[in-house]
C-alpha cells in the first residue's frame, strides 16, 4: 500500500473479516477503540463498512453486543456467502444474490448427500472430530488438532473434484462444503457491483483461509493483513502487493486506516 495516497482515493468499501481480524476475544476490548474510530471517521466521509464473516447473523449479532461495539457495519456478508444490507432499523437480505445461491446450494447438496455417510465415516474412523450438519452445508467439521483438519481437509479436497461446483470452506479446525462461486470473494465483488463501484475502490482485510478469495487485487485495491494471520494469507497479501502488517488483530488495520484520516 502507498503511504501517501490521497484522500480523493481513499476507500469507498471497507471490507473486514471478523475473528483474528478485528476481533480478538480476550483482549479487552476485544475490537479495539481506534479501529472502530477509524471506521466512523471514514462513514462520516462516506465510506461504508462491510464485516465478511463465516458467522452468521445471531451469532455475529450477539459478538459485536458482547464486544461493545459502537459503529454500525454498512453489510455484512454472512456464512461467508449471504450478503446482508441495514436499512437504518435492521439487517435485511441481498435477495436476488441470496435467492440464487441457496438455489445453487440446494443443488449442489442434493447431490453431496448421499457421499455424506462415507465422508463422515472416514472421518469418524481416523481422527477424533466432530461432524455435522447445518442449515448452510450438510457436512461440518470442527477438528480437535490443526494438524487432524489439515489432513480431513486434504482428503475432502480430494473428494471436491468428482463434484463440479464443490468446495471446502476453511477457517482454523473448521470446515464445512460450499460452492464455488459463492465465497468471501465472489460476494464482496458482487457488492461492489451493486454499490456502482470498482475493485479500485475497495479495502479487505483477513487472517485466514477463508479470506483468501477476497484478499486479492482483482477484488480490492488495498489489502491487508494483521501479525496473526496464517503463513498462507501473508504470503497471497505480499504477493498481491498488499501490506502484512507487524501489529495484530484490530490493531494492524486502524494503522492502516488512519493513513487516509491523518
């Protein structure tokens, strides 16, 4: 990133991931002061704050009460693919990106479903982990060890390509099956289509494996990520021309902010 670019080309979208990005939970605050100065600073200039999070929307909800955070996000995108807009009350659905990918995942899921006992199974017999499924994905994964998910993830990718469409959406010991054309990524640039914008105008920041889609220059301009992110993300951010920052967590990204408000 380029110290001294100008406010005339200062973000118009402020994309963020949510846990390890900017909210750390035991630090007090958890989502520190500046950053959240930093992003009602740039509201007020005009920018618009989307959090990109594979929570979804209770669960976001109930940490951003929980962390005592003040400013309010413009969107969200929920699950790492929903796409949420408040409309000065609430936050209500994206419908037309929504209704197309539940369609597309309901499809894609019917035909998964019936590889889910084996996949479970094969889980089951190595590894001590726990499987499941939820209203977004029938097969969920939260390992015990990094090292165990790295290797059900190996074998799920495996898996992937005798599907077409399928993928696996990670984030530490958690995984779960998506789409492939509905990512952190995809919906973040929908979202700045819907917004009349350009990649050119946009900021993202990550930590982790699921960030990778939008932590790359033909989404956003400006991409950053903090001192915890994964060896992964630092590495895709460096060769993106992005800045890996030395401080973490919510920290790294007020810094980088503030350059646009000094």
């Amino acid at each position: 990133m380029d110290p001294g670019i100008s406010a005339d080309s200062a973000p118009r979208l402020i994309a963020t991931d949510f846990d390890g990005t900017i909210f750390a939970e035991f630090e007090n605050p958890p989502v520190p002061e500046a950053f959240q100065a930093a992003i009602a600073a740039l509201q007020a200039r005009g920018a618009q704050w989307v959090i990109n999070t594979g929570r979804d929307l209770s669960s976001l909800m109930e940490a951003l009460g929980r962390a005592g955070v003040r400013v309010q996000p413009d969107y969200l995108v929920l699950v790492e693919r929903e796409l949420y807009a408040h409309d000065g009350v609430r936050y209500v659905p994206v419908e037309d990106w929504n209704r197309r990918c539940a369609a597309d995942h309901a499809e894609l899921f019917a035909r998964v479903q019936p590889d889910v006992p084996r996949l479970t199974a094969w889980v089951n017999e190595r590894f001590n982990a726990a499987v499941y499924a939820d209203a977004w994905s029938p097969f969920c994964l939260v390992a015990y060890r990094p090292a165990d998910a790295d290797a059900i993830c190996r074998h799920l990718e495996q898996y992937c390509q005798e599907v077409p469409g399928l993928t696996v959406v990670r984030n530490d010991v958690y995984a779960r099956f998506s789409h492939k054309a509905y990512s952190k990524g995809t919906a973040l640039a929908e979202l700045t289509r819907q917004r009349g914008l350009t990649a050119g105008l946009v900021f993202a920041a990550g930590d982790h494996y699921n960030d990778l889609p939008m932590l790359r220059r033909e989404v956003a301009r400006w991409l950053v990520c903090p001192a915890n992110a994964i060896p992964e993300v630092r590495e895709q951010v460096r060769r993106e021309g992005g800045e890996v920052s030395p401080l973490p967590h919510g920290h790294a990204l007020a810094e980088a902010l503030r350059r646009w408000l000094d």
